[in-house]
C-alpha cells in the first residue's frame, strides 16, 4: 500500500503546482491508488479543520494563496485611485489583490469580472497587496447602473431614466425599492439578465426631489460620476498648509499685476502686468508679465490631494456650483491670487516686440501681490474712458500699458491667423433659490481678448521652454480636420452659396475667409458652427502633433493650475527642468504621462458632457411654464428621426420628430444634411430660420420636443394622404430645392 504524503509534503506540493489542486492531481503525483484514497482523502479534510488548506470549486490550496491565473472581480477604485479585486466566489476575507494596469490595457470598472495572471508580493511590514494582478482577458463588464424618477406599481416598480439618450425602463421588483417613494431620484444597479421583458435592478441610492433646482447639476454629477466631496485624507492634507517663505523667490510684489476675471468667477489663478519696453534695442516694444498661482508649492507628486486632483483631471462648472479640482483652501483661498495678499507664483516675463512679436521671455518662481481684483466690464469701460473708483487709480500704470501690449499682440495674432470663430455664449442666471431667472449673452469685450492672447502667448513660452530643457511635457494637441468632414462643411456652405476652398491643404486663414464671407449674414451662426463641427477635438499628449486651430507648432496648458490638472503638470516640469526649487515632476511622473494624457482628456470630455446636460436641463426647466409658445430659431441639425431647432431667445436645442412633419414619408441624406418630403418637394436643411410651437419640455432630461411651423417665412407644407406630387398642400416655393439639386449634381460630376 502507498505510504501517505506528509501534511508538509502536501504543502510544498501545491507551492511548486499552485493551478493544480484537485485531489485526483494529489493522489496522481505522490502515486496514490486504490483504498489509499480514502485515507487522502481524510488527510486532506483534516488540513482543512485545521485551517492549514481551504477548498475552493473542489480544489484545494494553501490557506490564503491563490492559482497563478484566476477569475477576479474589480472592486471601485480606492482613494488612491488603486483598483483592487477579489476572486470570484471568494467567501470571508481576501488576499489583497492589486490591479496592475499595462499601457493599451482596457478601462476595467467596478463590478467588471476579468481573468488575470498574479504575481506574488512580498508586502511591506504586513502591508500593501498579496498579489498584483496582470490582465489577461476582460470576461464582462459590471452591472450596469441607472439615474431616474422611481414610479410605484402594483406589482413592481419601475425607474424611467433621466438621461434623453436612453429609452429603455428598469423594473425594481418588490423588497428591491431601498425605501424609494414614488416621483423620488434614485440610482439603482442592474440585477440579472432577463431574455425578455425589461431589465430588472435594484435600488441604491435616494437622491431627493428631482424637480428641486439644486438637484439639476446633482443630476448631471451622478450621471457622469463626478466628484464633489474631497475624502477625509485629502483634507487632512489641507490642514495647517502654509505659504512659502521668499528664500529662493523672485520678489514681485512691486510689479502692477492684476487679476481680470468674470464677476462671479470662483478662484483666481492668473495675474498680468504691461509696462514698455525700455530697451534703445527694442524701441516701441512691450514688457509683458504673466503671473500664475504656485499651485505646485502645495500639492506634491504622489500626495494625496495630488491622487485626488489626477482623478478628477479638471474642475466642472455648473451654473449653481462647481466641483472643484483642488479642496476649496486651496482653490478659494491659498492658491487663489487675491487683492492686496502675497501669494507664491510662477511668473513669466515676455517681450514683445512693436509689431507684436514674442522676442523674448524668461520664467521665475516669486512672491506676488495683485494691485486689483477687476473684472473684464469694469476694464473695458475704464479702456473706454469711464473707469470707476477701482480702475482709475490704475490707469496710467495698469489699464493704458496692458492695452498697448495688447494691440501689438493683436496685430501679430492677425498676421498668424488663427481660426476666428464667433459663437454666441450663452450664461444661465440664477436666483438665491436657484431658479433660472434669464438666459443672457455674456459680453464679449476686447478685455477678454486681452486676457486670451496673453495667456496664449504663456503657454507657448512654456512649450517653448521645457522644449529647450529637453523635459518632458503635457503638449495641447489640435489635429487637422479630416477629409469627411471637410466635404461635409464644402456641401453644407454651398447650399447658402458660399464656398470653401479645394484640391489644396487647407489653413486656418481658408476657414477664416468662409466665416468672415457669412458674417453679418442670416446664416452667420450656422456656418460658425458647421466650421466647429468639422474640427477635431483637441486632447493633451506628450507627443507633440501641433495646434490646427490657434495656427502654432507647439502648445501647452500653463495658465490655469487651480483647475486643470494638464497646466500642474507643466508647473512641475518647468520647476524640475529651470531647478527652481520643491515640488517638481518626478521620473515616475514623467514615465507615466501618456496614461495621464488619456485619463485627463477623458474627465475633461466628461466634465464638457456633464456641464451641457446641466444646461439643458436648466433651460428645459425655464421653458417648462411656456408650452404651446412660439419661438423664432434655426435648423441646428439633421437626423434620420428628425431635426434639431437652435432658439434664438434662449440658445435651447429642441427635437422636431420627423413623424410631426406631415403625412409623407422624408428622405435623409446624410451627404447634405438634408431632409426632403418625397411628395410636397419641401427641402430642410442646416441653417433655414424657422418658427416653431414648444410642444413639451422636461426638466429632469433636459428634452424639448418642437412643432415646426414655418420654414424661411413659408408656412410648413403638410399634404394629405394619397397626394401625389405637388399637391393642394405643396407650397409654391420649393424651399431650397434648387441649392441642393445642384450641389447633388456637382456631387455626381465629382464622382464621373
């Protein structure tokens, strides 16, 4: 009879085997056959009573070691932003087991499951993972989650979601509501896979009225998972920050630097000062200095709050509130460049030639004092000859000198041509309740203008710089449009009679002279915005591939360390590489910036998302007491279902469902972005005026559904079932028809 294995033998075995671990693979390695296996058997389930193997899917292993490739579940991410798993159908605590994301490597969520190699871990004076875990194979995603208004049934409840792109109701069986009341906002996570009939989920969260107006931009956070509170760690970080002493600064605080910003703006990262040049070598030329708050001083690499503000990547304003990047001591206050306080800074000091041209420039790490809080109104009426009791002690100092500057800079940026467009913005105005109270224009002053070139002009000095030093960097990267879309922009001008060029790389001055051709024109804003539709958007890489729309070959965010993570990341390059002191980029930092560029110019397309449903949510919620008014507004955009209407009142974007056009059928090209009734001949394209009735509008989605009334002053066609051609209900004009006919035929020579 085969002599049994010792319990250590036993051990040792699964060590050196740790993917085997059934009891046929024990008994075939130590020769065991017959009646032996019985008393295996027992010996096995003793070593397990004593706690010495566990037994997992009729294997058994080493107490609290796993197989070297498992099935693993994605726990959320930690407040270091580490994702750690468990594996699947673990039961009781386990081993730590730390994702170790490769580049390339999907995105892996909470809840996804995942098979993954692991490695082992000598952890740390018992801390730290047991394992890290390399991905083999993304299995399935995790449960997916829903945003929506809880309605009571009978039987079972049911969650209608907030989100206007999704169409498709939960159903919250009984026992599975979490206390949701009818009408309440919850979020609920998907439970099982039903083959038919609707999905089912699972209440976890109760998240208030949805109507209340502080809920609108809740709505949104929750929607696109959007931090708003800071963790107790980051916090604690906070607590007894002090600013710099002048060892090792620059000493400003007698230049005249003053902030220009909104009048509601939240923080204040950027301080200027103008002044000429002096220089017989550069006669008729400008110094120009750009001061940015220091916030590198404060948050280190690899710090907590640092952690936090990578995760984040940027903050995202609401017109209620702001989720902010840094811990208000920091945003508000520390790194905040306030009236009449000493704030540490990373200066800048350009000059600029009497043309314009950037001819020097040089960066320091100093000590600032802002002369002034202003705002752009109050210098724009100070440039205009009506300062007020802030402005006019700072006009022979301040305001003439930095509008000099600017002029000069001003003529170079013509001469560069960047892209000019010119698009309304519009600024939701709220009550102390938070109720919309209007729908403004926000003014566009030449003191904006100012403020933009100059800070331009830093950021290319950054780039410039770091370039020098050879130090890697977060470049902003604007690619050429491509050619799809092009053609699709040279088919739409067309339609309006108006031209972009051909058969020729395209420039900014080409776009440049098709936006200043439709200017002041009817079609003025959809040309403005069928040239933003044919752009690509711009992202951060440490690659550098140039900025398409600003007309420069290298550009970096430097200017707005307080809300964008991108422009920290250049502080501490510039730190690093000048040698100016604490706080700059590390290697591991700079090994890692690709996955910092891909991160970042994810939470920033987020935060743009969350920030536009906010928006039109809001305005959905202003419009909601005025259905059945008419509005005057433009065809925005064409779909398959329908087409979109710009209002010229409010800027809202409402859905006009092509099933309200008429009793005919309308044929979609997509080529033109047009749609054509296939009976009346009525043509609708991008761009036509419109008039339409408000038919609904919700404020939890942000939908507004529009009754089209009038196209270009012609009442809307709507023929009869079985007219043929042009029938009694046929307008007398063809709207547009003949534009588009012959852009199909230039479009047919092309293609011959």
């Amino acid at each position: 009879m085969p002599t049994l294995p010792s319990r250590q033998q036993i051990l040792d075995w699964l060590a050196e085997n740790p993917s085997a671990g059934g009891k046929r693979e024990i008994a075939r390695a130590f020769g065991i056959k017959g009646a032996a296996r019985v008393e295996l058997k027992r010996l096995l389930a003793e070593m397990e009573d004593e706690g010495v193997l566990e037994r997992r899917r009729r294997r058994v292993n080493r107490k609290g070691h796993l197989p070297p490739v498992t099935v693993l579940v994605a726990g959320a991410p930690d407040s270091n932003g580490d994702v750690f798993a468990t594996p699947k159908g673990w039961e009781g605590e386990s081993p730590p087991i730390l994702y170790m994301p490769r580049k390339g490597d999907p995105a892996i969520g909470e809840g996804d499951l995942f098979l993954a190699k692991l490695h082992p871990v000598e952890p740390a004076e018992g801390e730290g993972p047991a394992y890290e875990a390399r991905l083999i194979k993304r299995l399935q995603h995790g449960p997916r989650r829903l945003l929506g208004i809880f309605r009571e049934g009978a039987e079972a409840g049911r969650i209608v979601p907030v989100d206007k792109k999704a169409d498709t109701e939960w159903m919250i069986p009984k026992g599975a509501e979490g206390g949701a009341r009818d009408g309440e906002l919850v979020e609920a996570v998907q439970e099982g896979h039903p083959r038919f009939g609707l999905p089912r989920g699972r209440v976890t969260a109760r998240l208030g009225d949805p109507m209340a107006p502080r809920s609108i931009s809740l709505i949104a956070m929750h929607q696109h998972g959007i931090r708003y509170d800071f963790p107790d760690e980051v916090l604690d970080e906070t607590v007894g920050l002090k600013e710099p002493s002048m060892a090792k600064r620059e000493d400003l605080r007698a230049l005249p630097l003053v902030t220009i910003d909104p009048p509601d703006a939240r923080d204040h990262d950027d301080a200027v000062a103008a002044m000429p040049d002096d220089d017989p070598k550069n006669k008729g030329g400008h110094i120009v200095w750009v001061a940015i708050a220091d916030v590198g001083w404060y948050v280190r690499p690899g710090s907590a709050l640092d952690r936090e503000a990578r995760r984040r990547g940027n903050s995202t304003y609401f017109p209620d509130r702001v989720a902010p990047m840094l811990p208000e001591m920091l945003s508000a206050d520390l790194c905040s460049l306030h009236e009449d306080v000493d704030r540490p800074c990373i200066a800048l000091r350009m000059v600029l030639d009497a043309e314009g041209n950037k001819i020097a420039h040089s960066f320091t790490r100093g000590m600032m004092r802002s002369r002034a809080s202003l705002s752009y109104a109050q210098v724009q009426r100070a440039e205009e000859g009506e300062p007020d009791a802030a402005t006019e002690p700072l006009m022979h100092d301040v305001v003439r000198p930095l509008f000099a500057a600017y002029r000069a800079a001003a003529a170079a940026r013509e001469r560069r041509q960047p892209l000019d467009l010119d698009l309304p913005e519009r600024r939701i105005v709220l009550d102390d309740d938070g109720n919309v109270v209007s729908v403004d224009f926000r003014d566009r002053f030449d003191a904006h203008r100012l403020i933009e070139e100059f800070m331009i002009l830093a950021n290319v000095a950054a780039a410039e710089t770091l370039e020098a030093v050879r130090r890697p960097l977060l470049y902003r990267v604007h690619e050429e449009p491509n050619p799809e879309k092009l053609e699709s922009l040279r088919e739409m001008v067309e339609t309006v009679g108006l031209t972009l060029a051909k058969g020729q790389v395209l420039k900014t001055a080409h776009f440049n002279r098709l936006l200043h051709a439709a200017a002041g024109t009817p079609n003025a804003e959809m040309v403005n915005m069928g040239v933003l539709r044919s752009q690509t958007q711009a992202y951060y890489s440490p690659e550098n591939f140039a900025h398409f729309g600003l007309n420069l070959r290298r550009y970096a965010h430097f200017t707005s360390p307080i809300r964008r993570y991108a422009d920290l990341v250049v502080h501490r390059a510039l730190i690093a590489g000048l040698r100016l002191g604490d706080g700059g980029q590390t290697p591991e930092e700079a090994e890692a910036l690709a996955e910092t560029a891909e991160h970042i110019s994810t939470t920033e397309r987020v935060s743009m998302e969350a920030e536009r449903d906010t928006n039109d949510r809001y305005l959905a919620a202003f419009l909601a007491d005025r259905k059945g008014a008419e509005f005057d507004g433009v065809i925005s955009g064409i779909a398959r279902f329908g087409l979109f209407a710009k209002l010229a009142e409010s800027g809202a974007d409402g859905l006009i469902p092509i099933s309200t056009l008429g009793n005919e059928y309308f044929r979609h090209d997509p080529e033109t972005q047009t749609l054509t009734g296939e009976r009346s001949g009525t043509v609708l394209g991008l761009g036509q005026r419109v008039r339409v009735r408000l038919a609904e509008a919700d404020p939890v989605t942000g939908g507004l559904i529009l009754e089209l009334l009038a196209v270009e002053g012609e009442p809307m066609a709507r023929p009869r079932g079985g007219t043929r051609g042009r029938g009694k209900g046929t307008p007398k004009r063809r709207l547009g028809r003949d534009k588009i006919a012959k852009a199909r035929a230039a479009k047919r020579d092309k293609r011959r």
